[in-house]
C-alpha cells in the first residue's frame, strides 16, 4: 500500500521477572511497524507482510493486527473498514512482545484514520483483543509499555505508568532460538506453594516501591521470580550462565523477558547494561547460540505514527487537513477551516494597509489610522 497512515510499536519486557502478566517495559530499537489505510468495505483486511517474520495469518481473525482493528470497528459501530499492511521488526517467540506489537502499531495508525481519534488508553480493550489471537489470553503486559511508554502495570482494564529514574537502563539479549509462547505457558501448569506466591507479592511491592521512589537498593531486593522463572528457565539453553553474567557485572536483577528464550536485565547506568548485556551475549556463545543484544532504558519509548498524514486526508468536517497545524500540534483535529481563517485575517490585514496607503496614512503604528482603515476596508467588501 502507498497510502494510509505508518506506525511504530516498539519491542518489550514482559513481567519483568516479578508481574507476571501485569507488568512491562519498552524496549528502543526494535519493534513492528503497520501501515494502514481506510476501505469502504465494512471489514477487516491483511495486506502484504515482510520483514522477519512473512507467515503470518492473513484471516483477519486469527491474525492480532487484524482481530484487534475489528474489535475497534465493531465497538465504534464505523461504516467504513481498514487495510493493513505488516513490517515485522520483532522475531515471534522470541520473548519481546512480537505478537503484541503487529496489533498496537495497527491500532495507533488506524486511530489516526477516525474522525475523532481516541485517547491511546482507549485502544487498551483493542489490543487485548488482538493480543488473544495468538497467545490465547487476555493479558497486557507487553501491550500497556508499548502504548504508553516505559515500565507499566497493565490490569484487567486499566493502565497504569511507573515512574523509573532515567538513568537506568535494560540489557536484553535474543538468542538465536524460538520459544513459543503457548510452550512456555503449558510449563507453567500444576501447583504453587502458598508461600512462593507470598514472596513473589513482596518482590513485586520492592520493584515497585522502588520504582516510585528511584530506590536502586529496594529494586535489588525485590527483582527476582520465585514462581515462573524456575519452570521456564530449562526450556532456554545456558540460561543460568546468562543471568549470572548479568548479575556479575552489576544488574539490578535479571530473569526471562517474557515467555523467553530472551533474558534481560537491569542496571542503573547505560554503561553498565552496555557491559551486561556484553557479558549475556558471551554467556549465551558458550552454549552455542547466537545472539542479538538490545541496551534501552527502561522508560523506553511509546508506540508513534512514523509520517504525518496527507494534507488531502479530510477531518471530521469534510474538510482538507492543514498540514501545518499537524506540524505544530501533532493534533488531527486542526482542518483547514483553522487555516482559512488565518488566509482571512491576512486579506483583512493587507486590506488595512492598502487602505492606510490609498488615505495617506503616514505612520503604520497609528492604532487609531490602523482601525481607520480596517473598517474602511471591511465596508468595501
């Protein structure tokens, strides 16, 4: 498609070791990105899909772009429909969020395609939608940071920001393997200990206490999985030697990010998660795997539109775009009425000045001259 509007998601950590389900980050430098454009077809449909990933569902249904854009057609009751073309930025089973991102990158740019775009949190139920299609739950640990923006407590049906010191920053290193995420789940059936859960209730309290208050102590005591790391971490080879590396080399803490294979850590400074995530990736060629390493911060970057849209888009009231409000508010609501009545005011000032130089107005800071020859011109028209 040559059309329509591009958007970014970008890649993420999901439960962070200590919120299963509930609790993730963004990660710069990696991600999907969708491009999509309006129909006048009531439905939903899959355009073309390049990038890392090519074999993907084209039944709109079973693809999470496409479940989550009906979900949002069928609660905005909207006569139109949405065409969606795919950029895959993120390897699927790779634990960073690569089904997540297809669906909110689709979400962002078709929300710039309504007459009146809603607010991101809005989009929350969209993607937890489109989320299911390929995990089979509805959850939103990976959705929340990718809409809104570095660490995110995401529940059933709010989103809520954590504030995290801008120095500290995540190393995340993929190993060249695949871990699908519905594996990864089945490894988590049986019975859980009382007591495991209460501990892990009061690692989560430390991560997110220490979050608020920017406290890298109460952080290193609380960011450790007790409950699903040691279920997973056999299904990811040399995965004890890539997180002792991190922890050697001074992270915060470290575990699975999201369902695996890929491991990530935290460090309170860029230079410290530059020399983990070296450390991780070395660890992991020692088991035999390749790998790809990411250092982002951890308030890591929102899911965005990647070009403006056309100046020939109309707004709610059928008219052109401006182009120049778009510019300076990032705002689709400004049309070109807004535009027109700057292009009115430069005739009624260029009016005033004809009329000033036609009566002999010889000071243009005259105030008194100035409304003179306004209304003079004003009654010409």
């Amino acid at each position: 498609m040559n059309d329509g509007i591009l958007a970014f998601a970008p890649a993420s950590v999901g439960n962070v070791a200590v919120g299963f389900d509930i609790l993730g980050h963004s990660i710069a430098g990696a991600g999907d990105h969708a491009r999509v454009r309006r129909i006048d077809a009531p439905e939903v449909r899959i355009g073309r899909i390049e990038g890392t990933v090519r074999d993907l569902p084209r039944d709109p249904e079973r693809n999470t772009a496409g479940r989550a854009l009906i979900a949002l057609r069928d609660a905005l009751a909207l006569p139109f429909g949405f065409e969606v073309a795919l950029d895959k930025g993120i390897a699927l089973g790779s634990g960073m969020g690569g089904s997540a991102a297809s669906c909110v990158a689709a979400l962002i740019a078709a929300n710039a395609l309504l007459p009146a775009p809603l607010p991101v949190h809005a989009l929350y139920p969209f993607a937890l939608e489109g989320e299911a299609a390929a995990s089979g739950g509805r959850h939103g640990d990976n959705i929340g940071p990718m809409l809104l923006g570095g660490l995110v407590l995401a529940t059933e049906d709010r989103l809520v920001p954590v504030p995290v010191p801008a120095a500290w920053h995540a190393a995340v290193v993929h190993p060249d393997a695949v871990l699908e995420t519905r594996r990864a789940r089945e490894a988590l059936r049986g019975d859980y200990a009382l007591g495991d859960f209460v501990q892990q209730s009061a690692h989560l309290a430390l991560v997110l206490a220490g979050c608020w208050r920017g406290d890298a102590d109460l952080v290193r005591a609380g960011l450790r999985d007790v409950l699903v790391e040691p279920r997973r971490a056999p299904l990811i080879a040399g995965f004890a030697a890539v997180k002792a590396a991190a922890l050697d080399a001074g992270a915060l803490g470290a575990s699975i990010s999201g369902a695996g294979p890929s491991v990530f850590g935290w460090f309170e400074s860029r230079a410290g998660a530059e020399a983990g995530a070296q450390a991780m990736q070395a660890a992991f060629a020692d088991a035999g795997l390749a790998s790809r390493r990411y250092v982002t911060p951890v308030a890591g970057p929102a899911a965005h539109l990647v070009d403006p849209p056309s100046p020939l888009r109309q707004c709610r009231s059928r008219h052109e775009l401006c182009l120049h409000a778009w510019r300076r508010t990032r705002r689709l609501d400004r049309c070109c009425a807004a535009r027109r009545a700057r292009a009115r005011r430069r005739t009624l000032r260029a009016g005033s000045a004809a009329a000033a130089e036609r009566g002999g107005l010889r000071r243009p800071g005259d105030a008194a001259g100035r409304r003179r020859a306004a209304a003079a011109a004003v009654l010409r028209r």
